[in-house]
C-alpha cells in the first residue's frame, strides 16, 4: 500500500441539519461529541476525511421501495414530520439522509479500492432499523444495507459481512439479506429489547438458510460474554463463510451507561470486538478491508470515548497490517 492515510474518516457537517427535536437521542450532539473526541486525542490528524456526497437515488432504491422514499421525501418538503414516535424528520432529513448514504457508499470505493485500509463513518440518521418500505427507530435509510447492495453491484463482490454489535438488534438489515446467500448478516444484541426481533430461531429462509446468525443476550452483558460470543460463534462462522468486504453496524449503545441499553461493555470491550472484526477481514478474501458505520450510542461522553478506542484500533489494525513480513 502507498503511503498515507490509511484510515477514513466520513464525516461532514451536513450531518447536523438532521434536526429530532429537543430531548429527542438522536441528536447532532452525537456527532458534535465524536468530532470533539476525535480531536482532543490527536486522532482527526490520522484521518483521512471524506466529505459526503448525496447518493444517487438509484442505490437507495435498490433496498428501498420508491413509495417510501417518495414519502419520506414529501413529508420533509411539506416542512416536516414524523414516520413514526421515534422517528421524526425536519425539512431538512431527506437531504442529511442521502448525504449519510452516499458517505458511506465513498467509504466503500475508497476502501476497495485501496486508497485506504478501512473507514468509520459518522453519519446520521442510522440505518439498521430501516426496513425496505418504512423507517423506524430513528432510521430512515439502511445505510450498511444499501452499502451492502453496492458492492456487491457495483464492486461485483461476491460475498459481504455484515456484523451488528449495537444493543438493539438489526431488524431492517435482516429483512433486506434474509433470502440472500451472499450476505452474511451477524448480530449480537439485548433481548428481549426494542424493536423485539433477532431470536435464535431467525437464521434466514430459502436460499438464504443460515446466513443470518442473531445472539440475543440479557442485559448485563460485559466484556468477557462479548468476546466469547465473538471468537466461538462469530469468527468460525465468518471464516468459512470468506467475506469480501466486511461492514460494521457500529452502535456504541452497547456501552455500560448508555441511556437506551443495559449492557455492560467497556471501551476496552469495545477495542477487543474492533480487533476481532479486523482480524476477521484480514484473514479473509476481503484482505483487512472493514467499513464501520455509526449505528446508535446515547451518551455523549461515552459515545465520544468509544469511538475513539474503535478508530485507534482501525489505525492500530493498519500499522499491524503494513509490517515488514505481514499480510500487506
């Protein structure tokens, strides 16, 4: 690999017109939080920015269904509104949305390409809740899916890794790859908890039989229950499964004190999971190359922190990599 940069950072300030209301979560706060975070432990320097671009429709619409969009669309033009009592949107949404999008969908050609190694996307609204006809849970767009979708279109990839570690399960990136052979959807998360999905039992259907894998864990959960699950149930599965392109659904919502979830995890818990997925992506056809997209994660300080050991660690992953005798 040339020299440089070799981790992105998607970030733009777009991002923040995404307005939720006050008291609302979701707020721009969360990026405002990350940025600072970022900066104030010399990491922003590292990084190599990626300013969004909206998305062309096209690649939304090949999860999306058009009416949703269209009424996504028009409820922000109409000044704004709500899709449902979680999900607010404000004149601005639908533009902030294609921004997070296309951002993430940059991520990926940078990455296969090999301009860089890896990339943490902070963008919003998040996206794993979001089914093919209708948003929900803060979500408006599935970002990873739609991210998914591309590469395997675009980039002609064959095989695509999705692992979800926020605390609430996945339910629309599931829905979109359920049938899908070439997806291999991996998500741990507290249950039961909102949105009531993600059983053992749901392992996908017809051809797309055991490529979705859910471990539900009670709340409480700590750093040592996420290792395990990650090393036994993750790692052997995703190995023989080859990924191409592994993507992150990455909630930092699973850290001890968030406001919506119950776990236990640290930011060193969060470093070890980062390293798990990295040396999951190094060992496989993909060749180290991991896009991880925000997800959830509530409390900003915490939320600010996490992020920081997780990007340390894609930076770390690509020193290890670039070693004189490694796999680079």
């Amino acid at each position: 690999m040339e020299q440089g940069k070799a981790t992105a950072l998607v970030y733009g300030d777009v991002y923040l017109r995404h307005l939720t209301g006050p008291g609302h979560p979701e707020s721009p706060e969360r990026l405002r939080a990350i940025v600072s975070a970022l900066k104030d432990r010399s990491l922003w320097s590292r990084l190599e920015i990626l300013e969004p671009r909206p998305v062309d429709l096209r690649w939304v619409l090949a999860v999306h269904r058009e009416e949703y969009v269209r009424a996504v669309r028009e409820i922000c033009n109409a000044g704004g509104g709500a899709l449902d009592a979680d999900t607010p949107l404000s004149p601005a949404s639908f533009e902030v949305a294609l921004h997070a999008v296309g951002g993430v969908l940059d991520a990926v050609d940078a990455v296969n390409s090999g301009r860089v190694r890896n990339a943490f996307c902070a963008v919003r609204p998040p996206g794993h809740h979001a089914c093919p006809d209708r948003g929900m849970g803060f979500c408006l767009f599935n970002n990873v899916a739609i991210a998914a979708r591309y590469a395997q279109i675009q980039h002609r990839l064959e095989r695509i890794l999705i692992v979800d570690w926020d605390v609430h399960h996945g339910n629309g990136t599931q829905e979109v790859f359920y049938e899908d052979p070439a997806v291999l959807y991996f998500s741990v998360h507290q249950f039961p908890h909102y949105p009531g999905t993600g059983t053992r039992t749901e392992t996908g259907h017809g051809a797309g039989e055991g490529t979705t894998v859910n471990v539900p864990l009670g709340a409480g959960a700590d750093d040592a229950i996420y290792e395990q699950v990650f090393l036994e149930v993750l790692k052997p599965r995703a190995l023989a499964f080859g990924p191409d392109l592994v993507l992150i659904s990455a909630g930092f919502d699973l850290q001890q004190g968030d406001l919506l979830g119950g776990m236990r995890v640290t930011e060193q818990g969060i470093r070890r999971l980062t390293q798990i997925v990295c040396e999951i992506a190094a060992a496989s056809p993909a060749r180290g190359r991991v896009v991880s997209v925000l997800e959830g994660g509530y409390a900003l300080g915490a939320l600010g922190r996490s992020v920081c050991a997780h990007v340390e660690e894609l930076l770390q992953r690509e020193i290890a990599l670039a070693a004189p005798g490694s796999e680079a």
